[in-house]
C-alpha cells in the first residue's frame, strides 16, 4: 500500500516533482487512514502531520485537498480538516454501485482483454496467495487491489476506470478493514480463486455476477469489527 508510483515514471507521465509529492502524500494519508492510524473523525493538524510525514506544509496542502475530493476527508468550519466517518448507510449505498461496477468491468474484460492481461491478473492472484500464506496482510491488501484495477483496466473503458477509482478511493478504508478476521481473509482467497478462473474462461456474464455479488461478501461481515451494522445490499434483499 505505501510503495509510491515511481518517479521516473512520473516524469514520462509529465508530473511535475511537487506534484509528484503531493501524490505520494496523499498515498501515505490514505494508508494511515486505511489501517486506522488516522481513525475517523480525528483532527488533522497540519503542523502535526507535515512533522510526523517529514514534509513541508505546501504538498501536504494539496495532498489534503486530493483526499477532500476522494471523501476521506471533511474539512468543517473552525475544525479544519477531519478524517471521513462513512455511516453504514452511506457504505451500503456506495457498494452497490461499486458491484455494478465491477460486475460491468470484468464482463467486458472478459471480452477484450488479451491474453497477457489475463495472464499479469493471474500471477498477481499467486502473488497474493503468497502474501496470505505468509499473512502478509499489508501486501496482501495491496495485490487484492491491483487485481480488481487490473481487470477494470482490461475492459479499456476510460470513465468506468475513472469513476471506479474514485469510488474505490472513497471506500479504501473499509476494503481494508474488510480483511480483519481470519475468516473473511479465507473467504476472500477462495473468492478470488473463482474470479481468476472465470476470466480465464472468458465466462463474462458468470464473471460479472460473481463480481457484484464478492464486493459484498466481505463487508457483510464488517460490521462488528466497525461498531455499526450495515445495511443489506440491494441484490440481497
């Protein structure tokens, strides 16, 4: 989660070094609040926070602002900036369009990806079967997500690429926190087992149902690890 984009390849994407800085500290923002060392609704002080990131205040400004459009932050009148609590209602609502989402992007992978795409998504399976069996759980997390980006990457749509990012940062924390127990970490593997086999198989229309129906498997069993139910997702109602 914290391995930044490297900059080299920020160049060739013509970043410039502050932006490039900003991006990594908002990396680091989003891993603090993914794991819960920035707990939700706690004070963001800035002062604070540029010493314990060993940055000046100037990126960690525009890193703040990044995190404030991805709805992990919300900066309230005379507070300043506070750490995103989502409501159990909120999170229901945003995973259901998460799981059309994805549902859509690996039916359509499944359709015009190539077969080194396809291949990549499947080592990074055996990747992250690896970091269970260690129980790696922070690299763990991190080759989960690059599966899912890699099949929404796989369909070569743009704005569903666009918009799953920003859904998917807005939800960081709780995907994180979707892995806490030992029981959903098992259920998620075998989980991910059927998804990669899927594709392989180019069964798009399979695949897509699986999709939406494995965003939500784990986060039935959050919430007595995040102290409020959540709501029944519409296609389990």
């Amino acid at each position: 989660m914290t391995d930044f984009e490297d900059e080299s390849d920020a160049f060739e994407n013509g970043e410039a070094p502050d932006e490039l800085l900003s991006m990594q500290i908002a990396q680091r923002l989003r891993t603090l609040i993914a794991t819960d060392e920035l707990k939700p609704g706690e004070r963001l002080r800035e002062r604070t926070l540029a010493e314990r990131l060993d940055v000046s205040r100037t990126p960690l400004r525009e890193a703040l602002k990044e995190l404030a459009s991805d709805g992990l932050i919300v900066v309230l009148p005379k507070r300043g900036a506070v750490v995103a609590k989502l409501g159990a209602a909120e999170i229901a609502e945003k995973l259901d369009v998460l799981g059309v989402i994805e549902a859509f992007g690996g039916e359509t992978a499944c359709r015009v990806a190539t077969d080194a795409e396809i291949a990549e998504i499947r080592a990074l399976h055996y990747e992250m079967h690896a970091a269970y069996e260690r129980r790696d759980r922070m690299n763990y997390f991190r080759l989960n997500q690059a599966i899912h980006t890699s099949i929404i990457v796989a369909a070569k749509n743009a704005t569903l690429r666009e918009v799953h990012e920003r859904l998917n940062r807005q939800l960081y924390r709780y995907r994180f926190q979707g892995s806490v127990t030992s029981e959903t970490w098992h259920t998620a593997i075998d989980e991910h087992e059927v998804i990669v086999r899927l594709l392989s198989a180019r069964e798009g229309a399979k695949l897509g149902e699986f999709l939406r129906r494995h965003v939500h498997s784990t986060w039935e069993q959050l919430a007595p690890h995040d102290g409020e139910a959540l709501p029944a997702a519409q296609d389990a109602q």
